[in-house]
C-alpha cells in the first residue's frame, strides 16, 4: 500500500516529483599520473566541465559521481559533456560514464 505523504515531505526525502539524479564514471589513464599532474589534470576538469555546467564532483579524476549542485539533477547533456571531456583528454585512455540514476538512494 503507497504511503500518503505531504509535498514537504517528498521534498524532504527527496522522492516522487522532488526525485534527483546523477551519473558515476570511471576513467583509466594511459600511464598513472602522481602528485601535481593528477592535481593540474582534475583542476582543469572542475574549471571546464563541472563548475561551468553548475555541477558537484564526488570522487577524484579517476572514478567519481557527479550531481547537480543546486537542487535539481543532472542531464544527459551533462553526462555527454563529461565523457567527451575525458574522452578528450591526452591523459585518458578509457572512459565509462554510467546512466542517470537516483542520486540520493541508488
């Protein structure tokens, strides 16, 4: 039996009409990046891809989930823009970037 539940709290549980969704991805270098390299490769991915599109990272470079950072979800214009940075980047040598999936209980 489906529970009755106010609009506040659907909003609260994030659910129903107030539902947000995210993507992982996964990524393999060419050759292991270390120290200053790595941190210059995810500066430049956070500058150009994830703040610009109003995004949030979980994760580092290699492997991570990213989400809308204001209230609301990611689309898959932002997961294309995400795999074709990386499948852009030199450093990259292989990319997965999962489907849209609930971003608060999957």
């Amino acid at each position: 039996m489906a529970k009755n539940r106010s609009n506040r709290m659907l909003k609260k549980l994030k659910i129903g009409a107030f539902q947000e969704f995210g993507f992982a991805f996964k990524s393999e270098f060419v050759k292991p990046l270390e120290g200053e390299a790595q941190t210059d490769l995810l500066i430049s991915f956070l500058e150009e891809v994830i703040e610009k599109r109003g995004l949030a990272l979980g994760g580092w470079i290699n492997d991570g989930f990213v989400s809308k950072f204001t209230p609301g979800s990611a689309t898959e214009e932002d997961r294309a823009a995400v795999e074709a940075w990386l499948s852009a980047c030199e450093a990259v040598e292989k990319v997965e970037v999962g489907g849209l999936v609930d971003a608060w209980y999957e």
